[in-house]
C-alpha cells in the first residue's frame, strides 16, 4: 500500500486570451519556471488547509471525482505544499495547485492517469477555486509548454502545443503591479453582461491569431504589436486599474511592450505585467526607481507539465 505521494506542476503566464477563453475563445498560454510541489500521506483523519475553506473544498472534488470514477474508497491524507509561484497574481497558483494534487492523489491511489484525466480531476478543483474557468491555466500547468487553448464545450478542451523559438521570450519579465483585491472568479462575474464583451471577444481572437502566426513564424514585431493591442483591450474591458495602466504607459515610453497577464485587478493592483522589453536593464532600472519601486522577476519557458516527484 502506499502511503506517500508527491508531485509538482508549473505555474504560468497568458501570452493573450485571457477573460476571451471564458467564453469560447481561443487563449495562448506559456508554462514558467515557477512550480509548486505538492505532498499527499496517508493519515487517520484529513489534515490540509484548515484555515483555507475554498482550498480544502477544491481537495475533496478532486479526490471526490477519483473516488466517483474509478470506484475507489476514501483516503484521508494530510498535505504539505511548497511554492515559488507567487500567489494571486495572475500566475496560475491554484491551477497549479490542482494539477499536482490531482498528479499526487492518483499516485497515492496507484492509478495510472495520463494527463487528461490529471486534467479532469484538476479540473473539479478549479471550478471550486473559480467557479467558471476556462481551464486553459490548467490546461498549461497539465500539459507544460506553450499551448494554443479553446473550450469548445464543457467536456471538450482543444489543447495544442505550439513550438516557440527559445529567443522569443529573451528580453521578457514579469512586472508585478500589485496583488489584486479581486479574485480571479470575481474578475470573471464581473464582466458578464458588460456591453463592452461583445467587441471585446471579436477582437481578441483576431489578435490571438495573429499571436500563433508571430510565434510559429518567429514575427517579432507582429507578436509585440499583438499583444500590446490584446493589453489595451483588456483596459478598455475595466479589468486593468489605474497602477498597473500607469506602469504599462510608462514602459511604452521607454519602447518596451506590456500587457497585464491573467485576469487584473481594478481596484488596486493588476497582478503580474508581461513587459517585452527593448532594453532589459533599462526596465529593471525603471522598476527599481525609488518613487516605483515596482517587484520584477525573469522566468523561462517551462516544457514539463504536471509530474510525479519522487
Ligand atoms: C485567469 O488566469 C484567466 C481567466 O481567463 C479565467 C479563466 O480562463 O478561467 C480570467
């Protein structure tokens, strides 16, 4: 019988198509250097997240879902969780979560999942993290590398790898604008029914297209212009606040292009900021000036998806 289990999973940036993939449309999503690992044992009673309501719900759905499909009995565990992913902003902490819960429950249940459905016990702990995703953060942490994403249904997910030129994302970093007071679900409830979406929707698919083309055929300028335009409409759609459009104002004036990556935040911070920059140190010196001064981190792309630890 086994009576331990571990297994990590990474964290992620969205190049484009956040709030879009919500409704049906196609996202770009990049797995990053920033994991969390998560370890399940055998106890007499659970013991995890006592102090965190909706993290221990998202437990019991996914081991629920385990239980339910493969006819299995209960098994309480305690739970230890380490991370270098920084929680709220943006950068797919409980997608991540999810996923190595999910990875480390059926290891302790010895079942044999692949990552679909790793993904679709991940995925009943996602919707009690935030009630409507679209799945594309896990489908990333799940899956690793850089993915096109599209739910088509509820039960149908396109997921596709999309092969990147390392250069790509040499001069990028990761800006943080602050941890949102929102959280991801209520970003997402609220822009149902804002007039804006309708537009807002058309126009970020163009762009995620032409997102895809940039990176197949390494179009440099295409992808930085595409994503500036994605950034724009994401402060046009109100999920940007003042601070973070401040920063992005800011970087363009140093030729840098930024967006916010993941679903904002209005009231006070945005979360994290993906800044294409024209000249790195110039950017780290913006963020370092005393009346900013503004957290940044580097990453790299991440090709490992959800795996068993040992
Ligand atoms: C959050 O990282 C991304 C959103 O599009 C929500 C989702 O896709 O589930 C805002």
């Amino acid at each position: 019988m086994t009576h331990f289990a571990k297994a990590s999973a990474p964290g992620k940036i969205h190049l484009i198509g956040e709030h879009s993939s919500v409704y049906g449309k196609p996202a770009i999503l990049c797995a990053i250097n920033k994991r969390v690992v998560v370890v399940l044992k055998r106890t007499a009673k659970d013991n995890f997240f006592k102090d965190d309501k909706i993290a221990r719900e998202a437990v019991i759905s996914i081991r629920s879902y385990i239980k339910e499909k493969y006819k299995v009995k209960n098994i309480p565990v305690w739970i230890d969780v380490t991370s270098t992913i920084p929680v709220g902003r943006g950068l797919g902490s409980s997608a991540s979560l999810s996923a190595a819960i999910s990875q480390a429950f059926f290891s302790l249940y010895r079942i044999n999942a692949g990552p679909d459905e790793v993904f679709n016990a991940a995925y009943a702990g996602e919707k009690i993290f935030h009630g409507n995703p679209s799945g594309g953060d896990l489908a990333v942490c799940v899956y690793g590398g850089v993915i096109w994403f599209r739910k088509e249904t509820e039960n149908i997910k396109l997921i596709k790898k999309i092969k990147v030129d390392p250069s790509t994302f040499k001069n990028v970093l990761l800006v943080d604008s602050g941890k949102p007071v929102e959280s991801t679900r209520e970003m997402v409830v609220d822009i149902v029914g804002k007039k804006e979406v309708g537009k807002f929707l058309i126009a970020q698919e163009k762009l995620t297209k032409e997102v895809s083309d940039s990176l197949i055929n390494n179009k440099q300028k295409l992808l930085r212009e595409s994503i500036v335009s994605s950034g724009k409409n994401l402060e046009k759609l109100g999920v940007v606040g003042k601070q973070a459009q401040k920063i992005i104002f800011d970087l363009s004036n140093l030729g840098d292009s930024a967006k916010v990556s993941g679903a904002g935040g209005f009231k006070e911070g945005s979360g994290i900021i993906l800044v294409f920059c024209k000249n790195i140190s110039r950017t780290k010196k913006y963020c370092k000036e005393p009346e900013n001064p503004l957290e940044f981190m580097e990453f790299k792309l991440e090709s490992k998806g959800v795996i068993i630890e040992k």
